[in-house]
C-alpha cells in the first residue's frame, strides 16, 4: 500500500490554492471575444490549438498532489458547467477561482467555514434569480446566430450554421457534429427516421450505381428475435407477394434458411425485398423498435408481451412512403403510423427525459425523440488541415448540444440573452450583506 503525506491548516489550504491558481490562470486567458488560444501538446499526432475552457482544464495534470488536487477541484466545474449548459466554462472557472480566494482570506482571517458557506449559497440564489429575471428569450433566427457566433468564439460562419440547422430541424431536433469531406462547412438534414443499420446482404440491393435498396410504399415487419427458419415467414411471404408490396424485415439478425429465402426470392423477382438488423442493444433496442413500430403503424412483435410471428396477419405491419437502405444506415421516410400515436410518443419519450438522472440516458432519449420527430441535423465541418478541422469541430459542439423541448426558448445554451444593464443585481446581492464590486 502506498504511503499516504497528511498535511493540515495552512500548509493544506496554500498547496490547494496553488492548484486552483495554475488551473484558472491557463484557462482565464481563453475568455471573450480578444481570449487567446492554447496550443495542447498531443502524445502522438498534430497539436491540438483551442480557445474552450474546458478542453484546456481537462488537459491539466500537475505534479505536487495537493496542488493536484486543486485543480481537479476545479475542473470539475468547468465540466460540469460544459454538460449542463455548454458554455461558459471559462467564467465559471473565474467565479471559482475567485470564491476560493476569497473565502481562504476570510477563512485564514478566523471567519466560520460553514458561515461563509451559507452566505455563498444566499448570494448565489439572489444573482441567478436576477440574471434569470433580465433575460430574455432567443427566438429569432437572427438572434440564434448572434449566440451561437459568440459560443462558436466569434466565428460567423458557424454560427449561421448553426441557426439553419435549428430552423430545419424544429424544437424537438437533434443537431451533431461531423468532420467534412471538404473545405466547406455544410448543412446536412437528415430525412424521416434513420438508424445506423444497413442492408444484411448486398444481393438486397436496387440500385447498384450507388449500392442501395430503395422501396416503394413497402410493409414492414418489426421482429425483437433472431429469424433463422423459414417456416415461420412461409404465410407472410405468400401475402406480401400477392398484395404486390415491397418487404422490409427488421430483426435482431437475420441467417441461415431464412436469409437465403429472401434473397432468391429478390433475385428471382418474385418479392422486392430486404433485411436488416434492429438498431441498438438490450432493453434499448426494445423501446426503438417499439419507436419503429408507432412511426409505421406496425407492431413490433416481442416473445415477452405473448406476440409470436406465426400468428401475424397484414395488419400487423407497418407502412412507409419510402424506405432507403444503404451498408450503414437505414431511412424510413413519411411512416404510416397514426399522429396521435406518435404524439402520444413523444410525450412518453420526454417524460422519460425530465425523469432520468443519467447524462447517458438522456442523450440517447433526446436522440429517440429527434428521430420520431423526424428532426434531424448534421454539420459538416470544412477546414484545409487536421487541426484546423478539429478547432472548427469544438467551436460548433457548444450550442446544439442540449435543448429542452418543454421551454419557451430554443436549445438551453441559446435559451437566453442578459440584458446589459443590471440596475438591481447590487442592491438585491446587498440585501443578503454581500460586497458587489462594480468595475467602470
């Protein structure tokens, strides 16, 4: 077992102030519009040049452990702030900096540790309340891309990204990030619900010049379990052919006598046809299916709620305008599933989302919604180099990353702009017998 240092009083507050100090003083110099970046050496590859708070602080090791310590103290502000509101770590590494100087003064001058602390946490509750009520909501396109220009440290171009994106894919959408293919920062909307699954065999394909299977008003069946004997699709088959509709499957797998079934029968021309495999894992891959099945009007047939596939009649399947597939992903455009249904979904879905305590959970559910919603956006960043591609990458993640549907704004970090004047935040801070000191 490691031998452990125990140090107390003076000696333990100095070596964690020290680290709060070297921590804050990297990150300070990233903050505002005129901030300078910082170039993070790499173990192997380009360096990596950055002007975000929080990727500066994450680099941070420092050798004396209680300095260290210190600065992990810290870091773990400026990540908590980047995941609850996805901005502004720089200032809340400044705030913290600043209320632990300040309070070791007063600390080291005889002050009681626990009064202080309540009085932080007073005036803290007076400054939010204030700063919440001089905001006002960002609503406009105009006024979206103003924020995400300063989220994106005054870069223009992204911003506008960003604001066109967010008017493409609604209250409800999604928006990611990707490294592009070329110089230019594009805009992608991705169409209907799509997953990351694609075609089981090439042979399913229609369109060989691009490798896709694209169907036509087709019936979709939705399956929780592997398909592997024939007998069981046998009377689907024969149904399906006869209504003269496309066929999609969507299973946990597809193979053996099954798989080679439906491809000679595509070969042959006797059924349009394609498989593919069910999106996510577990118990999630049950709810998406289950999302599948609202969109399209089907069912999604589970062994565990007593649904088996020799007992499924036409009704049972789902419908879609279109549905293209490709090796990666699959689109179901326009599915045939009641609004009501859907809506009723997506009501569920954002119950889900106000309930969860993980950061996961929600991140996967938020992407649930956006695919039944059908909101869906994709930035593609353009840069001339690698590191370039990446500072673009960083400056365009802060904004789309976190929305809430159920408020009067857009996404979280755009929700809100302060007003400049603040003619009560001193008083009401004084109220709670704070100093406020106001710069000119």
């Amino acid at each position: 077992m490691a031998k452990k240092k125990i140090v107390f009083d003076v000696e333990a507050r100095e070596g964690i102030r020290r680290g709060v100090k070297k921590l804050a003083d990297a990150v300070k110099i990233t903050l505002g519009p005129t901030g300078r970046v910082v170039v993070l050496e790499k173990s192997f590859g380009a360096p990596t040049i950055t002007k975000d708070g929080v990727t500066v602080a994450k680099e941070i090791e420092l050798e004396d452990p209680n300095e260290n310590m210190g600065a992990q103290m810290v870091k773990e502000v400026a990540s908590k702030t980047s995941s609850v509101a996805g901005d502004g770590t720089t200032t809340a590494t400044i705030y913290a900096e600043a209320i632990f100087e300040e309070g070791l003064r007063n600390v080291t001058a005889g002050a009681n540790a626990m009064d202080l602390k309540r009085g932080i946490d007073k005036a803290v509750t007076a400054i939010v309340a204030e700063l919440d009520k001089n905001s006002k909501p960002v609503e406009t396109s105009q006024e979206i891309a103003q924020v995400g220009t300063c989220a994106a440290n005054q870069d223009a171009e992204i911003g506008k990204m960003i604001s066109e994106a967010m008017d493409k894919v609604g209250k409800d959408g999604v928006i990611t990030v990707e490294e592009g293919k070329s110089l230019d920062t594009e805009v992608e909307l991705v169409e209907g619900m799509q997953f990351d699954k694609g075609y089981i065999s090439p042979h399913f394909v229609t369109k060989v010049e691009t490798m896709e299977a694209d169907l036509e008003k087709p019936m979709i069946l939705i399956l929780e379990k592997k398909l592997s004997a024939i007998k069981d699709l046998v009377s689907l088959l024969e149904k399906t052919a006869q209504a003269g509709r496309p066929l999609l499957i969507i299973s946990e797998d597809i193979e053996g006598e099954a798989l080679a079934t439906l491809v000679v029968n595509k070969l042959r021309g006797t059924l349009q046809c394609c498989a593919v495999k069910a999106p996510g894992f577990g118990d999630r891959r049950k709810e998406m299916l289950r999302d599948i099945a609202v969109l399209t009007g089907g069912k999604a047939v589970m062994e565990d709620m007593g649904i088996s596939l020799e007992n499924i009649e036409m009704t049972d399947l789902g419908s879609a305008k279109r549905v293209r597939i490709d090796k990666d992903n699959t689109t179901i455009i326009e599915g045939g599933g009641a609004t009501k249904d859907i809506q009723g979904r997506i009501q569920q879905i954002r119950s889900e989302i106000e309930n969860t305590t993980s950061d996961y959970d929600r991140e996967k559910l938020e992407e649930r919604l956006a695919k039944l919603s059908g909101g869906v956006a994709q930035i593609n960043v353009g840069a001339a180099t690698e590191v370039e591609m990446k500072e673009k990458k960083v400056q365009a993640i802060p904004g789309p990353r976190h929305f809430d549907p159920d408020r009067d704004g857009w996404w979280d970090g755009y929700r809100y702009e302060i007003d400049p004047d603040y003619p009560d935040l001193a008083k009401r801070v004084a109220e709670h017998r704070h100093t406020v000191n106001r710069k000119p």
